[in-house]
C-alpha cells in the first residue's frame, strides 16, 4: 500500500532501474512499446539480471551466473491499472520464476501493490523441491529490497517537484542526469544531506579518493 497517488507510484515503477537496491540488475532495454486501441500503454522489456547459484547445487549445469528477464506490463490510463509479468528466459529446466505485479488506485487516492510468484523446476535428480524452495526463498528477499527501490524512486520523485533537477531517463540503459557540482572554495560549510536524492546521486558518483 502506499499513500502516493497512482500516477506517480507508475511512473517510479518504470523508473527503478538502476537504483541501489538492484545491483544485480546488469542492464534493461525497451524491446517494444505500443498503445492499444483501448488507450492502454504495452511494454516488453529485456533485463540481464547476474546472480550465484547456491553451493549445493551440480557444478557445470549452469555455464554463466546470468540469466536474461522479459518483462511484460500494461498501463490502463483509464482504470488506473498496471499490469506486470516477468520470467526468466534461460535456465528454464532448471528454475523458471514467473512474477506478477499489479498497482490499483484506490478511492481514496492511495495505490494498492499485489505481487505473486511461482517458482517451478523441471531438473529432477531428487533436487526439484530443494530448488523451487531455494527459489521462492530468494523470491522473498528481493521482494524487499525491490520495494526499497521503488521507494527511493519515489523520494526522487517528491523531491523533484520542488528542486530544478531532471531525473529524465532518455534511455533505459542510461544513467540520470544529475546537476553539476560546483566547487567554491569560498562558500560556506554545508551539512551532511541525508535526502533520498543525495544517497542516490553518491552512489552513481561515488567521492574521489584523497590523496596525501
């Protein structure tokens, strides 16, 4: 649930990547877009994710920790609705995880979040359960930081409103355009900014090492 309007809750959601929270998101590129006759928005995304495959599972099974992700969503501008499906495209035989993610407005104006998985394997070997448990266990995990995200998008969002900034995406892959620095040795000390903006932008623009 989040008390953000639905619009800008949609518009975070499709701004996530990159953020801190996903660093295992190695790139997300707009395959297709289209609008339907009913006004809808249609988007298929292709996602490189890298990951680690637990130490008990069969050495030299899987050849490269990467695994690509078709994400698939609809926007209904009309009824205020997202819908969202994404699976992996490759090692499918051993784990296929199929997620699906809705965001609803409210009467009240807040946005409802419903989100689902399942997890299936087709390896055999007595290690079907053992995985798809292994699965939905990481499911899980990165269920939370994945709102994280979107959370922090969503501060950026807020914050943008009111500061001269752009966190204009032109492309998927690119980084967001952030204000020049400005290093006026006769300007006074500023504090520590903690805002949701500032831990972003050092994180993509991490402090020169000093040296002595």
């Amino acid at each position: 649930m989040s008390n953000d309007s639905w619009s800008i809750v949609t518009l975070a959601f499709f701004l996530r990547y990159p953020n801190p929270y996903a660093a295992h998101v190695v790139s997300c590129d707009v395959i297709s877009r289209e609008q339907t006759s009913s006004g809808s928005l249609v988007t298929t995304r292709l996602i490189l994710k890298k990951g680690a495959m637990p130490r008990w599972f069969p050495k030299g099974i899987v050849s490269r920790a990467e695994s690509w992700v078709i994400e698939e969503s609809e926007v209904d501008p009309f009824g205020k609705t997202v819908r969202c499906v994404t699976k992996n495209l490759d090692h499918v035989k051993v784990m296929q995880v199929e997620e699906s993610v809705s965001y609803t407005q409210l009467p009240e104006g807040r946005t409802l979040q419903h989100t689902e998985a399942r997890v299936i394997s087709r390896f055999g070997w007595g290690l079907t359960k053992r995985i798809e448990n292994h699965g939905l266990s990481k499911f899980k995990a990165n269920l939370q930081r994945s709102r994280e995200g979107v959370s922090l998008i969503l501060s950026l969002l807020r914050q943008s409103r009111l500061q001269p900034m752009t966190l204009g995406i032109e492309n998927s892959h690119q980084h967001p355009v952030f204000p020049p620095n400005t290093n006026d040795d006769d300007a006074a000390p500023q504090k520590p900014n903690n805002t949701a903006w500032s831990r972003l932008k050092s994180w993509f623009q991490p402090p020169t090492p000093t040296q002595s």
